[in-house]
C-alpha cells in the first residue's frame, strides 16, 4: 500500500509541475480535444506543452508497456494516474482512435514489429486512425461487407466504399475490414492498415444534424496495400474487428471515467433550479449516473484480474449511451431558451444544442442499442435462438 | 480497493450461498410459517442455525464475541436472503440493532448482545412514526424521571417488533420534533410496562407491530450513548439499516431474474421457445444491466461505509434507490414474463413482487433516497 502511496505522490507532484492550468478544465467542444496526427493544429500552446510532457513520460497511453511509448503503469497505478488526473480535472493530453481502439487490438494481435512501429507512432500522437468498418450496405449486419481486396501477390488491390467513416478527411492512416474470400461471410474478412495519402482513396464528408461534418464517405479505387500490412491472419480479420469492437464499446460507454458518469444537478441548480418536476428527474438521473459511475469502477477492476464478463463492455455501451442522451435531454430542459440558441457567442457557439444532437449518435455508433442487448441475450444470458 | 470480493469475502459467499439455498428456501421457510399464520413471521430454529453459523454476530465486535466483519460481509448474507426471501430477524437484529448496541455502555452490550450472538434473542428497531420513513421528524417522547425516564409516544412499521426481546426506539429527550439535536437511542425490554402492541402482517408474511408506549418506564441503563446526541447514532443505524436493505433487494431482484430467464427457456408458445422473442430478450437484457449496476452500487456503498469514508452517505442513498428501482423493474418484468402462472400463488414469482414492496418500503423508498441525493449533492 505505502509504494502505491509513494507513487500517487510522485504523480500528484508531477501533475502539479506539468499540467498547465488550461488544461484543467474540461474540453468545451470538439476544437478543445487533442487529436494529434500529421496535420494537427495546436488550439494553443497549453495543448502542445501537456501533450509533449506526457509523452516524454509515456502517459498518453498510461499502462502500455514502455517498448511501445506507454509508462508501463500496473492496473493499480492506472487507477490512480486517472484518479489523480479527475481530481484536478486534467484533461487527457491526447484523444485517439488509435489509443482507444487499435492500439488494444494491436497489443493481443500485431507483430512485434507492427507494435514498436504503429503503438510508438500512436502514443506520441503522430498519426491519426480512422475506422473503415461500415459500408452503405452493412451496419449492424456488418459481417456482410463487400469491400474487396484482390490478392496481387505482394499486396491486396483494394476497391469498395466505406461510409460514417468519423474523420476520415482528417485521419493519416485507416484501419479497415476488407473481404478477402467471397465465398466465406465470417472467415473471409481480413483486418487491413493503410495510408489514407494511398493513391485511389478518397474521401467525401457528410453534415450531421448537429451542423459539424465529423464524419465521411470514403472510397476505394484500386487501392495498394502491401501484403505486411495486415493485422492478424489473412481471412481472420472478424477476431481482429469483433475484439476491437469491443474496446471500442467500452469507450463509448464511458465507463472508464470522465464526464458522462457524473450527476449534474447541482451544476444545474446553480443557474437556478425552480421547477420540482425537473429537480425530481434531475435526481432520479443523478442516482442512475453515480450508480453506473461505481458499475464502471467495478467493470475496471474485475477486467484487469480477469473476473469480467467478456461481453459486459456491450451491456456498459448500451446502458452508458442512453444516460448520455438522457442527460442531454435534461441540460437541454435546464437551459431553456438559451439552450437552443445555435451560434450565439455566450453559449460558444450553441455549444449545448450541438452536443445534444451529437448525443443522438451514441446509441448508434459502434453498434446501436438494439444490438447491443441482442449480444447481451445472446452471450450473457445465453437465451435461445438470440 | 478494488470493487469486487476479497478472497475471504468469496469464501463467505460460498458457504452462505449454500446455507440459505438449503435451510433458508421459499418452501421449509417463507411458506411454511406463512401458511402456519406463524405470529413471528419467521422460525427460531433457523435463527439458531444462524447463530451456529457465526452470522448472528457479525457485525459486533471481537471483544463483544462478535467477528467485526463489515457491511461488505453481512451484505453476502442479505443478498442471498433476498435471493430466497428467507424470512429472518437478521437485518434488523443483526446488522441494525448490533449497530446500535455498539454505540452503548459495556453493561449494555454484555446484557443484549450474548443472547443476539447466540441466537437465543431478537432485536427490533422502532424510528418511524408515520407510514413513510421521515426519521428527520421524531415526536415520541422520553422525559426525565427520577434516575431514567418516561417514554410515550407510537412507532410505526415496527419489523418483528412483538416478537422481539428488547426495542431499540429512538425517542426526543428535549427540542422539537424536528430538530437533529435532543435524540436519544433506547434499548426497551419487551417487557416493560405500557407497551401496547398491534402485530399486523405485512403484504409479503412478514410480521410488523404498530407500538404505542404509554409512560413506559425505563432506568437509566436503557440508554445506549449519549443523552440528545443520539443522532449521529440513529444515522449510522439507517445507513446500517438502508444499505442492508438494498443489499437484499439486489438479492430479491436476481432471484426474481434468475427464475424468470429460466422460465424464458422452458416456456413454449408459437411452435417457440418464448425466450427466442426479440421483445422479452430486449427486457430482459435491460434488466440484467440495471442488476449489475445495482448491484456495483451498492457494494461501492459498502465499502465506503466500512472505510468510513465521508462520501458514504451519498453512496448508500445512492444504492438504496437504485436497488428499489432495478428490484422492483426485476419483479414487475417477472411477473409479466411468466404470463397467466405469474399470478399464481403457486408460482414463487409473486412471493418476489411482495417482498419487494415491503423491503423498498423499508427505511426509505426510492423518493425518499433520490430527494435525498439532490440535497447531499445541494440542490
Ligand atoms: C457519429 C457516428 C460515427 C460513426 N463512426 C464510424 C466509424 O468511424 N467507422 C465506421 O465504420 N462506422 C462508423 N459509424 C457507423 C455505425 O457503426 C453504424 O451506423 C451502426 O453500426 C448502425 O448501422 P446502420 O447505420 O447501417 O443502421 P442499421 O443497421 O440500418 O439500423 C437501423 C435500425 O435497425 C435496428 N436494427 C438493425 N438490426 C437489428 C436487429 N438484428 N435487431 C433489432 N434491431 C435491429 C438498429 O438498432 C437501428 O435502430 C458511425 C456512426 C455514427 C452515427
């Protein structure tokens, strides 16, 4: 207990000394968030300081071992670099897809050479992931995709169309589901990474509802991807996409911290809170988000010594996206007319109309609600037929 | 600490687990001395197999014979009595009264506590007096005389009350009915004069009294700790007593889903198995994740509580309502999902509905806990 004492220390004296002050309050919007990658632009140089001091350290990815850009932080150490970073309300120096969701499927799947080459670029924030897994055709029945990779001997010509490809006008590299046997549905996929700069891909964005145009159409126009470019083996990229799916699920659930399991109502209340009805639902909500809170504590712990339920990150994603809805609908509820102000310059550029739109997403990105409680009927409560 | 049970704690599970399911089942306990109209609601023989299970003293300490475990470990023991709806003085004797206990003199614990331990007495717990828990609001008065005092007053929803050998009741030495100050904690002999009783049963077979004290005269040894400042007391008590109550109801909310998937397995309608509809997988996948996160929330309660941390009031209100929405959901969903059989007297899915009722009842409903997280969290 004393060295994990000692090690919180180290970490409080360390957060004190290097993260700046505008780095303790939370994220406004989408500019305020760190992506990293070949074309990023810094919103200031707070940002970029926080972002090299962690990665001089290995904190971008905490509990990465230290060969691939990680501090090689044991589960209890983690815990308390999360619990040190809440408490001052540092924000995460980097936000990636590649840390949250193919540096994971790297570390069980990838060679040694691809985890020393593609992890270090991850945690150092020099390259920025996409996700190429849904096409026009295949959204929840995603195992039915009809992106092609020809087999050229050294390397796959690739041609087919992705769509809601988040950032994929931004990102340097995708990783991307491409049918490889046209004659097997679950055993023909392979799991692919290749450049976005790859002559043949083009990329065509889509406006969301919130007004943003985060996400994109992409296409694939005899695209080469050399053959050492895959991860897993070939025709085996469904283990690769399923476990990714996975971390990607437990992320979006937001279970391992941050803003989505806190209670609102006294943020709320201090702008004035006169109405009984809304005070009882906002304390209805507050229970069921420090219930989910301790849920995603508990899911954290029992992951990290093996007792969890594979599946429980579906349960967490389908549970933790609809309280984010509900929370939105409850700020929007709170803020009145202000809230639906869409450009105005004190609610940052309708800040909370914008974010209660994006929440919609949630239930629907990375596998909808519906499917996530099919997955839970069928391989936690093993019902029939499911 | 991480969220999850020690080794010890698995341990204690195991055996627990097997325990209730065996001594403790709906048919030898909960129907049996329902269908006897047994006037204690619950048998005396299982609170010896109790005792001999070193469960009765759990929470006391070492020195008072107990085994100073925590509410981690006598909620091992409340969730699997949920989980069988075994009728038993634990959670007011053992988990509540022994909370109680411990705040009083030697000379006090050394004249409850053994028979508690032993499994030979039973303790109940008398705060409210209205219908709903409002233990803010304490009118039943103790006044000075001589060297003890004179109690009068009524308690309501008093679990096992006349069945009991002593009544823990907090009643106001001073102040108005409101005011936290001028509390004091009681240990009343069931034999005292002036005690009147009205034992009713209780929609799920448990029995409770109605007690109205009428210038009962108590010595000064009845008091356990302080003269009007009882009322830090009385709220470790109720945390005692709520989380206790949610660790139950996570117990009565699994089993009621445990029977309920099963049925989902075996029921045939349409040429199908009835667990293959989308629409019941969908309710009952819901379900399971109200369960686990129920579940989470009361043994991050727990903890809080045993580590004395400042957060677990929050926490515990937090559990209790959370285990009262999920159990109820589990219980309501039960009985729609067993159709027509769900009705049934036969069928123990309806023993869940009720024991549910009665348990969110206890020591605070879901309102009572949700008004009270928004006023913790200041609003
Ligand atoms: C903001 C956002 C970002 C995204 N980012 C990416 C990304 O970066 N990369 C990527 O590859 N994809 C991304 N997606 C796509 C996302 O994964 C899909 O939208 C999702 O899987 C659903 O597919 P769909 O849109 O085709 O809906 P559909 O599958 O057509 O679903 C329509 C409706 O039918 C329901 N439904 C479907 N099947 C069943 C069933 N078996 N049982 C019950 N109900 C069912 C669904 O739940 C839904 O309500 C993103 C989506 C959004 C909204």
């Amino acid at each position: 207990m004393s060295d994990l004492d000692g090690f919180r220390q180290e970490i409080r004296d360390w957060l004190e000394a290097n993260c700046p002050a505008e780095m303790r309050e939370p994220a406004r919007d989408e500019a305020d968030i760190c992506w990293g990658g070949r074309n990023f632009k810094f919103k200031n140089p707070a940002q970029k300081a926080w972002l090299e001091a962690c990665v001089a350290k290995g904190y971008t990815v905490p509990d990465w071992p230290e060969a691939y850009g990680g501090a090689g932080m044991s589960p209890a150490q983690a815990k308390i670099w999360r619990e040190e970073c809440a408490r001052i309300g540092a924000r995460p120096p980097l936000s990636s897809f590649g840390i949250w969701m193919l540096g994971p499927a790297l570390l069980k799947f990838g060679t040694e050479e691809q985890k020393v080459h593609y992890l270090g670029e991850i945690a150092r924030g020099e390259i920025r992931w996409c996700q190429g897994y849904s096409e026009p055709g295949s959204g929840s029945d995603l195992v039915s995709l009809q992106t092609f990779g020809e087999d050229r001997g050294d390397h796959w010509v690739v041609n087919g169309q992705k769509i809601w490809t988040s950032y994929a006008d931004k990102a340097d590299w995708i990783f991307c589901l491409v049918r490889t046997d046209k004659a097997n549905t679950y055993q023909g996929i392979s799991f692919l990474l290749f450049d976005m700069a790859t002559p043949g891909v083009t990329t065509k964005p889509i406006k969301l509802i919130s007004g943003n145009s985060p996400f994109c159409e992409t296409f694939f126009d005899d695209v080469k991807v050399p053959k050492h470019q895959i991860v897993g083996q070939l025709n085996r990229g469904w283990d690769v996409a399923k476990y990714l799916l996975g971390h990607e699920r437990e992320m979006i659930s937001g279970a391992g911290g941050g803003d989505r399991m806190n209670a609102i109502g006294a943020v709320v209340a201090r702008n004035g809170l006169d109405d009984p009805i809304l005070r009882a639902e906002l304390a209805m909500f507050d229970v069921d988000a420090l219930a989910y809170a301790a849920m995603g504590e508990k899911f954290l712990d029992e992951a990290k010594v093996g007792k969890a339920h594979p599946a429980q990150p579906n349960m967490m994603k389908y549970v933790g996206t609809e309280l984010n809805k509900r929370r939105h609908e409850l700020l929007m509820a709170a803020g009145g007319s202000t809230a639906l102000e869409w450009d105005s310059e004190r609610t940052n550029g309708g800040t909370p109309a914008r974010s209660w739109l994006r929440t919609k997403a949630n239930s629907i990105e990375g596998g909808t609600s519906e499917v996530m409680l099919n997955v839970v009927a069928k391989r936690i409560l093993e019902l029939p037929g499911a | 600490m991480p969220l999850y049970y020690t080794e010890d704690q698995a341990m204690l599970a195991d055996t627990v687990t097997g325990f209730m399911a065996d001594a403790g089942g709906i048919k030898q306990q909960l129907r049996h001395f329902r269908d006897m109209d047994c006037k204690d609601g619950f048998g005396h023989a299982l609170w010896k197999q109790f005792a001999e299970m070193g469960l009765t003293g759990m929470l006391a300490e070492e020195a008072d014979g107990g085994l100073a475990m925590g509410h981690v470990e006598a909620g091992i023991v409340l969730k699997e009595i949920g989980r069988n709806l075994t009728p038993s003085p634990f959670l007011t004797t053992s988990v509540m009264g022994i909370t109680a206990l411990s705040g009083g003199s030697d000379d006090l614990r050394g004249r409850w506590l053994p028979g508690v331990i032993a499994g030979d007495s039973v303790l109940a717990i008398a705060i409210d007096e209205s219908p709903k828990h409002r233990p803010e609001r304490i009118a039943a008065r103790a006044e000075k005389a001589g060297n003890g005092f004179r109690l009068s007053g009524s308690k309501a929803f008093v679990v096992q009350g006349a069945s009991a050998d002593a009544i823990i009741v907090a009643a106001r030495t001073s102040g108005s009915d409101s005011d936290d100050d001028g509390i004091t904690l009681f240990a009343v002999p069931k034999d005292a004069s002036g005690i009147s009783h009205e034992n009713l049963r209780l929609v799920d077979s448990a029995m409770a009294s109605n007690i109205t004290f009428d210038n009962v005269e108590l010595d000064g040894d009845c008091v356990i700790g302080d003269v009007d400042g009882g009322r830090a007391l009385l709220n470790k008590v109720l945390n005692a007593g709520r989380i206790g109550a949610a660790a139950e109801l996570t117990g009565v909310g699994q089993g009621a889903f445990d029977i309920t998937t099963a049925y989902l397995k075996t029921r045939k309608q349409f040429g199908k198995l009835i667990g293959e509809f989308q629409a019941l997988q969908h309710r009952a996948a819901h379900l399971y994740s109200e369960l686990e996160i129920a579940t989470a929330a009361v043994i991050k309660a727990q903890q809080l509580l045993d580590g004395g941390s400042e957060k677990a009031e929050l926490m515990v209100s937090v559990a209790k309502a959370k285990a009262a929405r999920t159990c109820n959901l589990a219980v309501r969903e039960g009985v729609q999902m067993h159709g027509g059989v769900g009705m049934t007297d036969e069928y123990d899915i309806g023993l869940y509905m009720k024991r549910d009722r009665s348990l969110s009842e206890f020591m605070g409903d879901q309102y009572y806990h949700a008004e009270r997280v928004a006023r913790l969290n200041g609003y």
